[in-house]
C-alpha cells in the first residue's frame, strides 16, 4: 500500500505520521511516539480537538492534545496520490529529548560566548558562531577534525586532551590559537570535562567575548576603584593593598601607555610577569593591577623570593603538615592563604632551581600539595610575579627554567627604567622636592641649574627609589638660607656614585660614533631606532645591545613608533 509505504518512511524523521485521504480519514498511522490513539478509517476530527474547516490548509499548526503540545506538518500529496500526510513532533521539553537539544543548540548558537567541544579522541564535535568570529576560522573547515590538527601544535600540549584524562577543569586562559593574517587571536578561556556517571565523555571550553567584557569590566571596576580610592585606610584592611593606578605618578608617554597596558591585562585572570629594575615600582603596579581587577574584594598577598631560605620558602608557599619536619605544624601556604585573589611572587629571579620545578607544576596543575603530605588542594589565585632581571638572560645563564617563564608570563608587562623617560626624571624631581618640604615643614630654595644637569645625565641604577632618597637627603641637608640646591649638598658617596658613571660614560663616548640611546630627543628616535635595526639586520638583541637599553625597552619602543620588519 502506497499510503503504508509513504507514511513508513515519514516515521523514520518525526515522532508520529498520519495518513489521509482526500476526505480527511485515517488510512494509515503510526502514534506510539506521541501515545496518540487513533483508529484508521475514521475522520481526523474525531482525534484532534480542533475546527474540521480550513484546519489543514495550514502548513503548521500546533494544538495540545492529551495535555501535550503537538506540533503538526502538514504535507500534501496531488494528482495520483491525493494524500494528507500529518508529520506529528512532541515539542514538550520535559518530555522530548529531541525538542530539547533542538532548542539547547539554538541557544549555543545564540551566545556572545565561544563554545567548543570535543569527544574522546581529541575531534571538535561542537563549534559555535561566536568561537568562530573570536577565532576567524570557518566552522565547516574544522567541525571533525583533531584540536592539535587545526591549531597546529603537539598533541602532548593538548588541554582538552588533559582535562579528558583527569577530569579536572583548566580555569582562566588567555592565549592564542589561531591567528588571522598573522595576528594572533586572543581569548579568555576555561576548559570543562562532561562526565556520565563518573567517566568523562567530552571536554567543551567556553571562551569570553573580548571587547564586551574589556568594556563591562572596566565600567564595574572603575566604579569600584573610585569608591575604594575615597577611603584608602579601610582598602588597606580589607585586601592587604595601599596603591591604586592613581599612585604611579610620571608624565611619559611611554609610562602612561604601561599603565593602560596594565589595566587591559588586569580585567583578566591570567598569571602575569612584571619585568623591571629595582626601583621602577613592581609591586606598585602589582597591587595596582589587582585594585584594577574583578578580584579587588579579595586578598592580596605579596612575598619576596629573595628575603626567605629555600627550606622556608617552600613551606611558606606551599604549606605544611604536622610531622612533615621537626617542629612542623599544620599550616596553609600562601597559594591557599591567597584564595581567589592575587599572589605576588617579587624577585622570582632569585628563586632556587629546585624550587622552580615544584612551582611549575602548582602553576600548571592549579594544584598545591602541603610539604609531607599526600593531598592536593585546588588553588584559585591569580599569580603575578616580578623579576628585576631579563627572563631571557636568566634562562640563558641557567638561572630560570624556560618551561617555568612560560607559566608565570602568560603575558608580560615590561617597566622602563627611569633613564628611558627623561620627562618623568624632570617631574619627580619636582613632585619628590614638593612632598618632602610639605613632610618637613620646610622651604627650600630651587635646585641649581649645575645640578639640574648632573641629575638628568645620571644613569639612575635605583630608578624611582634611589631619585626620591636622593631628594630627601637634599630637603634635609640644604639650609633655607641658602641661594640654591648644589652639588655640594648631595651626601658624599650620591656624588662619588655620580662622578664615576660620569667618567664611564665619557670613555664609553669617546669609544664609540654612537649617541647613548637617552640623550635622543623623541621625535628623533623613531629614525634613530629604525637605523640601528637595519644596521643590525633587525637582530633584536644586537640592536638593544647597540642602543644601550634592554632587549624589552627596544621591542616597546618599536611597539611605540609603529616600527615595521619589513623582512616579515
């Protein structure tokens, strides 16, 4: 029977098929899908409560029947075969699976959030609109295929493939895995294991829409950071912090570029690398950073890596249990006494090797395991951690484990030192003279014009810290009686330290053709810096090397000019 036949193969798409004649009566059905009982041979409208006239010339209608919303197809078929053909779906969430992950998908596909998914074998079985506009690949390129093949990189390093294996969630990314004509793509992601009855079928990660949260984030937070900034004693009680962005002073360009930098990388949960020499305000802008993030509520807790034996340190970070050694207690490291706020790890240059192993993997595994015991507690603090010396020296010299640099700088924030911004030396001078006359009740007279110039040539090794020390001896040294502030005021070994970086400096000049990259004026270092790249065949530490700054101030000051390999 044509009719049986039709209807059979409607069945094998929908819940339930009924077949009509041109009169509108049953000659065929299949309704155990939808528990509908009706009986061939008699009219439709004896089973569906519903108008008998022109309720079929629609092409879909839905009606409730037996307490259950039906959805109905309707299909027509003319000429030889004059039949009605009702492809029946139950749309009842609760009681269709099929209608639920219909409408789960939509709302996947509808998101501002980047959803991926991918089975057992490491193949992406989910990819939605917004993961493809954050990533700039096309969907039916990749849908199928391995993670590690379309990101090109070792399956070893797989998260998914990590988190599939030992069913723990990889929280609060931020990298890139694919790039668009070059640039990289960066997302905000955290990588979650689908587990049916205690074994994991699928991994999914969910990746943050970039500019929507920068901007809702930033809004929240400034509104906080301005509240806080009112009452500053109650801030230092309630998170361990004092500084806010408001407190780095300078007028530089390039400090005013770090600290929008800085606030970009705040809104983030990702680890952070502070690079600067002593004295250029690390934990200023650590603490900063962290008033600046969603995280301001919670504590903040900063350790010097330099200051605590190794055998210390290791139990002051990751904690202890009674027994561990002689005189050990129970005690929670700093990891954990952190909880979901920020640790701050300064001078993690100094740390020792074997330190640096067991650190990687807390970082890695976003686990802590107490000295002498055998459990592992999860940790949910951000790290930000600072060095006073060139990761890429240090790694070089043995000094740091290049796999540890890539936990702790997720991304980097590089400080310039003082003797890179001129115009902040002219202000804290100014700023340093205004604060410590106002602190010692005293009027001083100006600084002399001789000095001026000794103080703008001086290399500065101790940054920020060492100008304000030096202000303060001259407040306290100089008499208000006197015309100007001299030379001679300075204490004696200020003068004996800036005699011979003079006297080094001289001979430096007079080895070589070469302005010092410092006496540039701006608007000339763009040209200057081009030139001695193309000279060093845009080999980045020759070029550093060549100009007298760090490998990390020449890659801000291309960044800064807009500089262009044109090799690349």
């Amino acid at each position: 029977m044509i009719a049986a036949s039709i209807g059979s193969l409607m069945r094998s798409f929908v819940d339930a098929v009924i077949v009509l004649n041109e009169n509108h009566e049953i000659l065929w059905h299949d309704t155990a899908g939808v528990s509908l009982e009706v009986i061939d041979g008699i009219h439709i409208s004896k089973f569906i409560p519903c108008e008998e006239v022109g309720f079929l010339d629609h092409e879909t209608f839905s009606i409730i029947v037996n307490d259950r919303r039906l959805l109905f197809d309707v299909k027509k078929f003319t000429a030889d075969n004059p039949y009605t053909i009702l492809c029946i779906e139950d749309i009842n969430l609760m009681t269709n699976p099929k209608m639920r992950l219909f409408c789960l998908e939509k709302i996947i596909e509808s998101l501002d959030e980047g959803v991926m998914m991918s089975n057992q074998d490491g193949e992406i079985t989910l990819y939605n609109l917004a993961q493809e506009k954050m990533e700039g690949l096309n969907k039916q390129d990749i849908m199928g295929k391995h993670l590690w093949s379309v990101y090109d990189y070792n399956p070893q390093n797989s998260e998914h493939k990590h988190t599939f294996k030992t069913g723990k969630p990889i929280f609060s990314r931020y990298r890139a895995h694919s790039k668009v004509n070059g640039i990289p793509q960066y997302v905000n992601y955290s990588t979650f294991p689908i587990q049916k009855d205690g074994v994991t079928i699928a991994v999914f990660s969910l990746s943050t829409n970039e500019s929507r949260l920068k901007d809702r984030l930033h809004q929240t937070i400034e509104e906080k950071r301005q509240t806080i900034d009112t009452n500053m004693n109650q801030l230092d009680s309630k998170n361990g912090t004092t500084f806010t962005f408001n407190h780095i002073k300078g007028k530089s360009l390039a400090l005013k570029n770090l600290i929008k930098e800085a606030q970009n990388i705040s809104v983030h949960n990702t680890d952070v690398l502070i690079i600067g020499e002593t004295g250029t305000g690390k934990e200023l802008f650590a603490q900063s950073m962290h008033n600046h993030s969603p995280r301001v509520n919670s504590p903040f807790v900063a350790i010097n890596c330099a200051a605590i034996p190794e055998n210390l340190l290791e139990s002051t970070l990751f904690g202890t249990v009674k027994g561990a050694f002689t005189g050990s207690t129970n005690q929670i490291g700093l990891f954990e006494y952190a909880k979901d706020g920020t640790l701050f790890l300064d001078e993690i240059n100094s740390m020792p090797m074997t330190l640096q192993t067991k650190l990687m993997r807390v970082l890695q595994e976003r686990v802590v395991r107490r000295v002498g015991s055998n459990d592992i507690t999860p940790i949910q603090c951000t790290v930000i951690s600072a060095s006073n010396e060139d990761p890429e020296k240090l790694i070089l010299e043995g000094k740091m484990r290049l796999d540890l640099f890539y936990r702790i700088a997720h991304t980097s924030l590089y400080i310039p030192s003082l003797r890179e911004r001129t115009e902040d030396i002219h202000f804290f001078i100014e700023y340093f003279l205004n604060s410590y006359q106002e602190k010692f009740n005293k009027s001083v007279p100006p600084l002399s014009k001789t000095l001026q110039m000794t103080l703008l040539q001086y290399h500065w090794p101790g940054n920020t810290r060492e100008l304000e020390h030096l202000i303060e001896n001259l407040i306290i040294r100089v008499s208000e009686t006197d015309q100007a502030i001299e030379v001679d005021h300075l204490p004696a070994y200020m003068r004996t330290k800036i005699f011979v970086d003079q006297k080094d400096k001289s001979k430096e000049l007079k080895g070589t053709e070469k302005k010092p990259f410092k006496s540039i004026f701006t608007n000339s270092q763009e040209h200057f810096i081009q030139k001695t790249l193309e000279q060093s065949d845009w080999n980045i530490s020759q070029a550093a090397r060549k100009l007298g700054i760090t490998r990390q101030s020449l890659q801000y000051h291309i960044k800064k000019h807009g500089i262009i390999n044109p090799h690349l």
